[in-house]
C-alpha cells in the first residue's frame, strides 16, 4: 500500500505544478479569441 500512496503523492504534485491554460478559462485571450470570432463571422452575414 505504500507504492500506491507514493504515487498519489506524486501525480497530486506533478498536478499541481501544471500551468495549463485551457482555451474554455476567462480571460484576455478567451475575449480576444471571441473578437477575432465575431470580426469573422460579420462580413459573411453581410454579405449574404
């Protein structure tokens, strides 16, 4: 039982050392991403 809690150990703080940003998280680049979205999809239904 020892290797088994060492292991949650260890992937609970290689867990917390991970930075990832996910594209779903508010932000800056989240508005950015829907602004660059939005500037894409105007012309198209204007033009129709």
């Amino acid at each position: 039982m020892k290797s088994n809690t060492r292991f949650i150990k260890g992937v609970i703080a290689t867990a917390a050392k991970e930075d990832t940003v996910m594209p779903w998280a508010r932000g800056a680049r989240r508005a950015a991403f829907i602004a660059k979205r939005n500037a894409v999809e105007a012309p198209k239904l204007k033009a129709s």
